[in-house]
C-alpha cells in the first residue's frame, strides 16, 4: 500500500512535488552575505572558532603514522618454539629479566 502523503519539505531539491522556485523568490539559490558583512562574520567567529590540538594527541597521531607504515613482524616461529618448550616442560623464565621489567615500568 503506497502512501499518497508526502511528508518531506520541499526545501530539498529531490522532493517528489518541488516548489516552483518562482514563487518562493529563490530563483537564484540562497542570497550571499556582502562582501562587508562576510567581513563582519569574519571577524566575530575567528575569535570562537579556535581549536588546540594538545602535543600529545598529536604525538599520538605521529606514532599512529610510523606505526602503520611499518612493516609487520610474523612471530608465528617464536609462539610455535615458546608452546614446544612449554608443553614439554623445557621453557625457562628469566626471572632477572622479568624483574627489571617490572621495575622500569614502575619507576
């Protein structure tokens, strides 16, 4: 069942009834602002419309870059060696090691 109503604006240029533009005074598209209230406008939101980007948002960003053009490292060898060593009992931990990893990423 189709419904006859149609309920979009005709403000929209692909309305299914569009409205003679005519009528509405708009025949040549939305009037611009002159060149010295562009000014005027200018001048007031150059004042509010600054963003600052924080340096570490855009270290971020930076390290996001280097990150993704970095090739990638196939560790699939190293887990195969580590779980062999593992379920055979043979893997030992290095625990000076695991220590100081500990400790530098405290301090």
């Amino acid at each position: 069942m189709s419904n006859s109503i149609d309920t979009r604006s005709p403000f929209f240029p692909k309305g299914r009834n569009p409205v003679d533009k005519t009528q509405t005074g708009q025949v040549g598209g939305p009037e611009r602002n002159s060149p010295d209230r562009a000014g005027e406008l200018m001048n007031k939101t150059s004042q509010d419309a600054k963003v600052s980007i924080p340096e570490g948002v855009r270290d971020f960003s930076r390290i996001k870059k280097v990150a993704g053009a970095a090739p990638e490292v196939d560790n699939s060898e190293k887990i195969a060696r580590l779980k062999a060593q593992i379920q055979a009992g043979t893997y030992e931990m290095d625990y000076d090691g695991i220590a100081d990893k500990m400790l530098q990423s405290e301090f």
